[in-house]
C-alpha cells in the first residue's frame, strides 16, 4: 500500500518504519525540516531500540522516505495517518491544536478522491467526526474518515507493531474497515472494526484500566508495608489468576510518561463533559499522585527532610526504561524533592541525562556518565527507574555507600542479598 504519516514523534516515527518494513511504501511528513534532516541522516529524534537501525534500511531500499510537504505525501497516499501529539490542556482534556492544524493543512492540499484520513493519535471521543466535518467544510473533493488508535508501549514499540494483541479499527463503513484491515491482516492477531467512537474510547479504556491495575496494586504496597505481608507474593498470587493477568502489578513510585497520566485525565475530563462522575479514575490519580510521598517518607524517617551535607546516588531518571522520555517522570519529581531538600544528588541514567538536564538544571547536582560513579562518597543510593542493568549492582560499589542503605523505588533488588552484606534496604510493599 502506499500510506502517509503525518508526525515523526513516537507513533509517527515508528509507525512509518514498521510500515515501510512490512512492504508498503510510506512517505513521512513533518513541518520540521531540521527533525527531517537529522533522520535523513541517520540519527534519531528520541531514543527507542532498533528504530535508527529500521530507519535507515527502509529509507536505503527505498520504502520510506521523509518531506516537509503534506502535499507530497498525500500525493500517491491510499491511507493518511495523523501522528501528531495531543498533549494535556490546563483542564486535563487533550490538547487538540495539532490536530486540527493538520487537518488544515490537509483540506488545503487535498487534490484526489477516495484517501482514507485516519487518526492514530490519541483522541477523546467524537473528535474523528468532528475533524471530518471540520475538514469537509474546507474541501469538496472527497475522502473517509477511520480510527486506528495506537497501542505501543515506549521501549519496546517496534516489537509491539510486530506483535500487536489486536488491532483496533473505527471506520464510518464496512469497505474503509476493510480496506485498512488489509494493511494489518498479516499479524496474525484479532482486528475489530467498529464505529469511529468506540475505536476511539477503546484506547482512553485500556490506558486507564492499565494505570488502575498500578494504583491498585500501589495501595495494596502501603497495606502491606502496614500488615507485614509481601506485594510481590500478593502480586504473584493474584497474577496467577487468569480473569487479572501479572501484567502491571508491580509496586512502585508510580505510573509516569507521555500517555498513563493525559489519557487517564482525559477520559476523567471527558466523562465529566458527559454528565458522568468517573470516581474510580479519580482514585487513580490520587494514589498515583501520592505513591511518590510514600516512598520518600522511607527516606525522611531516617534523615528527616533536611539533607543538608548528605550526598544521594541517584539511579533513573526517565520514567521507565529503554526510552530517553522524561515526561511527567516520577523519577524527575522525585529528584526535584530531594533537591528541594538540601542533599547533593549524584544521578545517572543510561539515556535521559541530556533530557534530564534541562530540567533540573545544575543546583546540588552532578550528572555522571557512568554508573559506578554515583557510589563514590554517596551516603546512601536511591533507585527511581527500572533498568534492566540496576537489578544486579556489583557487591563492591554496594559497600562503598557510607551510610550502607539503599532505598529502591522499584524493588529490583533482593532483601536478603542486601542484608547479607550488611546494608539496609527500604523497598515498596516487600518483607
């Protein structure tokens, strides 16, 4: 097929390399013609495994090129994707402007009949017929209009195009259902085609349950921590359910990134324009929104909240690991804490540094380029991002932590190990 995707940020950029990987020829558009420069080049906006590697064979074989012309793209297009971001408003619902100027730019250089304009990005419902009645009242030629939310998980969001659970399509009818399910129908996994509004809530409703199963799974933490059990055996036991699923159920400082915390107050939002209270969703993110605290009253009930002379290692700082995002990281708010409160921070992660500091800028802190460093003259360690490399620290650079404690906000460690040499180890919810 021959497609265009409008966007090149995570959704756009990914989605126009596995589509140029699975065969079909795809034009990238951006109005930034630096971004489109430097992945012409062969180097990438944001961090995401084997996304420079993908890139850099489909533009060589000739299936995905990039233009700052919408018109180009749409030229040759059967179907247009908009990738586009659709950040938080001041009010919790998405901000929509991105869309819409896209949608703009499409009525004005729309030259052929028949293209399927389908969104991708994340939008609360009714927003596709409203963008198709916007768009219609700028154009007479002809066009459909179709959903097809994304469901990749940054880190892991070529895999999870390869190897999607299911499809999701919203189409105004059966032929612009089928005509995208064709693009999708060799992965082997379900495809729904349904109304443009449930494709649409079908996205808000699987984010949202997702950050509810870690609120949940939060509060059973300090409930344990409270009791004397175990969060990772209630976590064990309760996964083993087939109805819940182990998936999402592990205790930490909380849920961050560029999607849990917008969708989930977006579909509060939009439940709220409907009449409706969504309680259950306003728990969520008050527990979310707390867990961070639970986990730093560990550290002040030993050192108070003055840290003053302390030096703190600091491992992670994007809000999970494989990706360089910090946005909306609890990492990031909890380093701002801590600076808050006197303490030197010596911080490292493998790669959110550069992104990290321009945000928390140069008081009390010292950015490291490796690991090893953050131990020398640290008085204790906190662990705030879930690297694979964090889970098996060496023994000696544990034993050179003056005060011999590490707080582990995302129980990567082992108790007993720890214990074994000597150190104190605060985690969340375990024996």
């Amino acid at each position: 097929m021959k497609l265009c995707v409008i966007g090149t940020g995570y959704v756009g950029l990914v989605g126009s390399a596995v589509f140029a990987d699975w065969g079909n020829k795809v034009v990238g558009v951006d109005n930034n013609p630096s971004k489109i420069e430097m992945i012409e080049n062969g180097e990438m906006p944001f961090y995401e495994p084997g996304l420079k590697e993908l890139v850099s064979k489909n533009i060589s074989n000739g299936n995905l090129k990039f233009t700052t012309s919408i018109k180009e793209g749409l030229r040759d297009a059967e179907i247009v994707f908009i990738c586009v971001g659709t950040p938080m408003s001041d009010d919790g619902s998405a901000d929509l402007k991105f869309v819409y100027q896209v949608a703009d730019e499409i009525s004005r250089n729309l030259e052929s009949p028949g293209k399927i304009i389908a969104i991708k990005s994340t939008v609360p419902v009714g927003t596709n017929r409203k963008v198709k009645e916007y768009i219609k009242q700028r154009t007479d030629i002809e066009f459909f209009s179709a959903s097809v939310p994304e469901f990749l998980r940054e880190g892991s969001s070529i895999e999870d195009m390869n190897k999607t659970d299911r499809t999701i399509i919203g189409a105004e009818n059966q032929e612009v259902g089928s005509k995208i399910s064709k693009l999708f129908e060799h992965l082997n996994s379900p495809i729904i085609v349904c109304d443009l509004e449930s494709a649409e809530l079908i996205k808000y409703a699987s984010n949202s349950f997702l950050a509810t199963k870690i609120s949940f799974i939060n509060e059973i933490s300090q409930i344990c921590d409270l009791s004397g059990a175990d969060v990772s055996k209630v976590s064990l036991g309760m996964g083993l359910d087939s109805r819940i699923g182990p998936k999402f159920l592990n205790a930490s400082i909380g849920y961050g990134g560029s999607c849990f915390p917008k969708d989930v107050k977006a579909l509060y939002k939009t439940s709220k324009d409907y009449g409706y209270e969504f309680k259950i969703l306003e728990s969520v993110m008050e527990v979310n929104s707390n867990q961070k605290f639970f986990f730093l009253d560990k550290i002040e009930k030993i050192y108070g909240n003055n840290l003053k002379g302390k030096k703190v290692g600091v491992l992670g700082l994007a809000f999970k690991n494989d990706t360089d995002d910090i946005r909306e990281s609890v990492a990031i708010e909890i380093v701002k804490i801590l600076q808050g409160m006197g303490g030197t921070l010596k911080v490292y992660d493998p790669q959110a540094l550069e992104n990290s500091k321009n945000v928390l800028g140069n008081k009390n802190i010292k950015y490291l380029a490796n690991s090893n460093e953050v131990f020398e003259d640290s008085d204790f360690l906190v662990i705030l991002t879930e690297w694979p490399e964090f889970k098996e620290l060496e023994k000696n650079n544990l034993l050179k932590l003056r005060d011999k404690r590490v707080f582990d906000g995302r129980n990567l460690l082992n108790k007993e190990h720890l214990n074994s040499l000597g150190l104190e180890y605060y985690c969340i919810g375990k024996r």
